[in-house]
C-alpha cells in the first residue's frame, strides 16, 4: 500500500463515519419525498378542472348561418379532447341550478366545488346580434402552497377554449357585416367578469391567483428564516456542548457551586437571544432581499380589503410562536448535544435538527397546511418549528385556534425537552457517554 | 493545619464500599479510605484501574452505585450542591475558554463564589497563584501547556476550596513548570487544604504525598505514608512497591 493509498484509507474512515453516511442517505429520501410532493401538487393544480356551469341563458346561439352553438355541447368537446370518457363528462361539467352570483357561491359550497361558470342571461342574444357575450368566473379561494394557484388558470383555459370554438363556428358562417374583433373573441371573459369567494364574499375583478401570490410574496420568507435560525441557533448550542466536552471544561463547569438547572437555562437562554438577534438580522435581510425579489411579481391586490390582513395582536402571535419553536429547538440540543463527544461530533449531531427544520419548510412552502393530507398535516404538526412557519397564514385565514394550538404544542414539547435535559445533566451520561450507558451496552453487546 | 491538630484530625473525606458499575462492568469494587484534613493523598494506579472513576465520584461528577461518599461531612449523594461548595476539581487535561483572557477567565469562575471587595481578592489571589504576568491578559487559546496548567490550578485554589481534587495535576509539564506546581500544593496543604491527586509519576507522590492509595482493577490494593509502604515491601522507591503490590509478589 503507497503512502497515498495509506492517507486516502485514513482520511475516508475518518469522513465516512456511519453519522455523515447516514445524514446524506437522509438527505437522498428527503429531496426525493419533495420531488415527490412537488410533482403530486403540480399534478394536482394542473389536473383537467371540475367545474360548475349555471347556464342563465335563453337558449343556444344561433349562428348567421343558422345552425347552433351550446356552451354545454363545446365543453363536452373541449373535455373529450381531453381525454375524458364521454360518459364521464358530467363529474366533470356540473350543471348548476342558480342563475344569480348569490345562488352560484351557495350552490358551490354544496356541491364542494371550488370554481364556476355564470353564462349571462342575454349571451345567446348578444352573440346573435354580433355582441360580445359574457361569461363570468368565480373561484372559491383556498389556501395553497406556490403551486396551487395553478388551478384557476385551468378553468380560464376551458373558456378561452370554448371562444376558440365559438369564434371557429361564427367565422365558417359568418355574413360579411360581423366585426372581426367579434368574430376573433366573441365570448367576453376575464377582467371584472372574474370572482374570488373569500368567506362567501365575491371579490370582482380578483383571481385567486393574485390573492395567493400577495400573500405568498408577504409569507414565504418566514419559513426559510425559521429553518435558518433553528439550524444556526441548533448549530451553537450543540457546538458549545461539544467544545465543552472536547476542552473538559464542562467537568469543571459541573463541578461548580451552582445547580445544573442553572446550566442549562444559561445555555439555553443565551442561545435564545443569539437566536433572536440573528432572527431580527435574518428577518431585515431576507426582507429587502425577497421584497426586490416578489415585487415585480406582486399582484397589487389590497389583502386587507379582502380581510385578509394581520394586526398588532396577530404579529404578536407570530413572534410568540416563533421564540417559543427557538426554545423547542434549543431544548432538542441541549439533548442532542449531551450526546456529542467532542466538536466534531457535535457537528453530526445538527442533523437531525437540520432535517426537522427543513420538512416543515418544504411541506409549508410547497403543499401548504390546509391542502395537505392528514398524514402530511399530522407530520407537520408534531415538528415543533412548522408553527412559526405556519402562523401568518393560518392568522391571515382567520385561523386562530390553529397557532394558538401550536403555541400549547410548543410549550409542552419544550418543557418535556428541557426537563430531558435537567436529567441528562444530573446523569453520568454527560461525562462517559453513551458507550458506558447500560441500557446502550445491553442493545449493542459492547463492555 | 496547626488549630486541626490541637483539635485532632478531622475526616475530610470517608467512602465507604464505593462502587461503580457501567452497565454490568463494574469498575470500582468497594473502596473504603478515609482522608484527613489538611492531608496530600496520591492515588496511584495504572491506566483504566479506577482513579479518574473514584475522584469523578467524589467530585460529583459521576453518580455512585452503591456506597457512601462524604466531604466534611456533607454526603455526594444527597447534598452534591453542599459539597460543590467547598470542592474544587481540576481534570486531567482540562482547558479553558479560549475566547476568554487568562484574568477573563478567573473572574468568570470567581463570580460562583463571591462579590464586591470578596470577588476582587479572590480574583486578584488567582492572577498572583498563576503568575503568567502580562500573560494573563492574553487570549488562553495562545498559551502554552504549563501556562494553561498554572492558570487552572490557580482557578482550583482561588476559591479557598477545603478539599481540591486534581486529576494528573503534572502530567506532560516541564521540570520547572511541574516543580512550581507542586510547591502550590504543597503551600495549600499547609494553610490546611486537603489534596486528593492522582498521579503515573511515582517520585511525585514520594515526594508530595502524606500517604499513598495504590488502585488495581478497581480494587484499593495498598495504603500507607510513602515510607511505610517502601518499609513493608522492603525496596527504595514506590516504583518498586507498586510493581511488586501489581504483581503480588
């Protein structure tokens, strides 16, 4: 064996410890389960559309040259070719009893179905009399991730379809005194004809789109600071912990007149403002930074006009909900880093922290809480950091016992950790290590 | 030293059956001693015997499995706050803050035990143990081995502690840096400081220790005043009485 060969083996033993192995194994499973998860949500948003048709209209068009034209029948052809069983149109065009804006939203709460069509009464008429008819829109908007919003885009898509179609059987029977802009688009749509429901209000001339990509510009930055600080905060604490033990400072720290309790709250707390000043530095920095980033992106939409907004007391909510997850977090190191023999153990120890603050992230980002499933909300719930990352959106829904919940999660979770800790400091764990432990030589067979 | 000896001695130190087991290895197998006031008592033994498990368990450190320990009277057990208190426990190889200054360092420690006028007698009587000089007010990452072994055996004693404990308190210094050391304890031990210390360095405990406990697996195999124990094995140094008590010869 050369030299090189010699310090190859060595530095590798030394790298590829079973921790750093097992960390990028992890690693693996989770950006697959995101690919995963990603691909599920665009599938989902971009799946053929379910929609409600109320047909206020008298009748079918009457084209110049005398044959007919129904909304009905074109999106029965827009389906097919699509790919849908003919005899399996109806789940997907369902016929709506209401004529009316009021008795569309109540409808489509019944029916559980998220977006609509109105044909104005007077559309066959129009079209007839070479007048652009109406066709109006109306989404029930519902919390998504980024790539929820994609859904409303679809149900645009049918009807610009259906003016293709319409626009293709006006101009093959057209008499020579129709406009051409008529005859290019003779079904008007879009613009105020569109409605969002929010709270079974209908807000004219706004798609969900907008709503959800106001909100996500003024929310998104809030998950990615929470995973930073939890990593960086998680980051200190086990590393002092395993400076400590490398040093052999924490024997003599230990050995000092005062209590271990005293220990672990000073570490604990010192962590949490280095995590909060950091927080406060992140927060200002991810601000400008995602502001010049979202703005060009930005929709205008007033969220506030459409109750959307937070106040003094929400924003209270948010912080609260956000110092308590840096105590869960700290309390998981302080017990994660009773485990650390050394610094650079220490290091491999922040894993599992990384991992629990980089799911939340992911799910909340990319899926959102309310369109997950309740395995995946189940998932997030238990991770105490997804409540932070959570909060303004649940608030600005109106969702209140959804943080309050998680603050009471939190507090329990981070008392359960700090008292895990206490008892950790006062065993002999901290100075001999796991490979003293009974239990661990029993499971193990190691002396 | 001089009031404990019109007074008789006192026990600074008594354990009783101590044992220590990890899992089912047990690695002290029931010591009993007892150590007086004002006392330097070495306890020797080879590596793994059991004399970094005994101090840890005096020092609180380390939990017993059955026995008692009691430091001036106070047992480990049941009141280790109350025996923090008049301990001071110095590992073997321990280190400092490196981010802290030697001075930095000895007020971090001497914040535990006092304030006001007490803190900065206490601090200053630790500059003056570890005599580093300017030195004291240099980061402790840029020191050398004896400079950071004067300043921690300078925050052990700082306190005024009644009993110290220290771990291979030469081991890997100079000639010079190791004899300066052993004068400290040696000063302390008169003001009427208990010095429990291990050592590999059989000169070192002939020449510093009052009396002498030899570990061997776990077991307290001898103990005696230096000279007792060379008379009884009839050999010159406690490297020869170690090595026969080891072998059973």
């Amino acid at each position: 064996m050369s030299h090189l060969t010699n310090i190859i083996r060595k530095e590798l033993r030394e790298l590829l410890t079973p921790g750093s192995v097992a960390s990028v194994l992890i690693m693996v499973v989770l950006f697959a389960g995101l690919g995963g998860l990603i691909g599920g949500e665009v599938e989902k948003a971009s799946a053929i559309p379910i929609v409600g048709v109320a047909n206020a209209s008298a009748g079918d068009v009457v084209l110049p040259d005398g044959t007919s034209w129904s909304v009905y029948d074109s999106l029965c052809s827009y389906y097919t070719a699509s790919g849908v069983d003919p005899d399996e149109i109806g789940d997907y065009v369902v016929t709506m009893e209401s004529t009316g804006p009021d008795g569309i939203i109540g409808e489509m709460s019944s029916l559980g179905l998220t977006s609509a069509i109105l044909v104005d009464s007077g559309f066959a008429t129009d079209i007839s009399s070479g007048t652009r008819g109406e066709i109006t829109e109306y989404y029930v908007f519902e919390p998504t991730g980024m790539f929820g919003t994609v859904s409303s885009t679809a149900v645009s898509m049918v009807i610009q379809a259906m003016s293709s179609d319409l626009s293709s059987r006006l101009i093959s029977s057209v008499s020579g005194d129709l406009d051409h802009t008529f005859l290019m688009s003779p079904i008007e749509c879009g613009g105020n004809s569109i409605n969002t429901v929010i709270d079974g209000t209908a807000h004219p001339g706004v798609t969900p789109q907008d709503v959800s990509g106001q909100i996500t510009s003024q929310t998104m930055m809030i998950p990615i600071i929470i995973m930073i600080i939890i990593m960086m905060v998680g980051s200190i604490v086990i590393s002092s912990m395993g400076s400590e033990k490398e040093n052999k400072t924490l024997e003599t720290l230990l050995t000092l007149p005062i209590k271990r309790t005293t220990v672990v709250t000073g570490k604990i707390v010192a962590a949490a403002l280095v995590g909060l000043v950091y927080g406060l530095a992140y927060m200002v920095g991810m601000s400008i930074y995602m502001g010049s980033l979202m703005d060009p992106l930005s929709s205008g939409v007033d969220l506030g006009s459409l109750g959307l907004s937070l106040d003094i007391a929400d924003y209270a909510l948010v912080m609260l909900s956000m110092f308590m997850s840096i105590i869960c977090a700290l309390g998981i190191c302080m017990v994660l880093g009773a485990f650390a023999k050394n610094y650079k153990s220490a290091q491999t120890m922040t894993m599992p922290l990384s991992l629990l603050a980089m799911i939340p992230m992911f799910i909340v980002m990319f899926s959102g809480w309310y369109s997950a499933g309740p395995a995946l909300q189940a998932v997030t719930f238990a991770i105490p950091f997804s409540h932070p990352m959570m909060a303004m959106q649940a608030l600005m829904y109106g969702d209140v016992g959804l943080v309050v919940a998680g603050l009471v999660y939190m507090a329990v979770f981070a008392t359960a950790t700090i008292l895990a800790t206490v008892r950790l400091y006062n065993s002999d764990i901290l100075i001999t290590g796991l490979g003293q432990n009974g239990l661990v030589q029993r499971i193990t067979g190691r002396k | 030293m001089a009031q404990s000896m019109q007074q008789g001695p006192v026990d600074a130190l008594v354990l009783e059956d101590v044992r220590k087991s990890y899992g089912n290895r047990e690695a002290v197998h029931g010591i009993s001693l007892t150590i007086r006031e004002g006392e330097i008592f070495g306890l020797i033994g080879h590596n793994g015997a059991g004399k970094t498990t005994t101090l840890r368990m005096i020092s609180t450190l380390l939990r017993i499995t059955s026995g008692r320990i009691s430091v001036y009277g106070h047992d480990v057990s049941t009141e280790p706050d109350r025996v923090r208190e008049i301990i001071s426990y110095l590992p073997e190889d321990a280190g400092a803050y490196k981010d802290l200054t030697g001075r930095a360092y000895l007020e971090f420690i001497a914040r535990f035990f006092a304030s006001g006028d007490e803190f900065d007698e206490m601090v200053a009587k630790g500059i003056a143990l570890a005599d580093l000089g300017d030195r004291i007010d240099s980061k402790v990452d840029t020191y050398s081995k004896g400079m950071m072994r004067r300043l921690l055996i300078a925050r052990a004693i700082m306190p005024s502690p009644k009993l110290a404990i220290m771990d291979e308190v030469t081991s890997g210094l100079d000639v010079i840096n190791a004899y300066e050391i052993r004068e400290i304890i040696r000063g302390i031990a008169a003001d009427g400081v208990t010095v429990v210390m291990s050592s590999h360095n059989m000169f070192e405990v002939d020449m510093l220790c009052d009396r002498v406990g030899m570990i061997d697996q776990g077991n307290l195999i001898l103990v005696g005043t230096p000279s007792e124990l060379k008379e009884r094995f009839g050999v010159g140094t406690l490297e020869e009485v170690f090595v026969k008590a080891v072998k059973g010869e």
